[in-house]
C-alpha cells in the first residue's frame, strides 16, 4: 500500500492537471477526474 504522502503527490499533481487549460479534452478530462476522486476516497476512508 501506497504512504498518505505518495497518494496526496499525486493527487496535488491530478488537480494540477485538470486545472491546465491544455487538458481541454474532455476524455481525458473525464479520466483525471475519475482517478482525482479514487484517490479522494482512498484517502478518506484511511483516516476513518
């Protein structure tokens, strides 16, 4: 299992993603935000 700090790099780094306007796409827009809210939810239900 992945440390709370490798998890939260990666999500900084998907909310990053998402917010540059480059990702104008919006499948991949739709994949970022699919994983953006897997790692939200891995998150909380570690600290449960």
């Amino acid at each position: 299992m992945r440390d709370e700090s490798e998890i939260r790099a990666q999500y900084e780094f998907l909310a990053e993603e998402l917010a540059d306007e480059e990702m104008s796409h919006e499948g991949v827009k739709a994949m970022f935000t699919h994983y953006k809210r897997a790692l939200g939810w891995v998150l909380e239900e570690e600290h449960m």
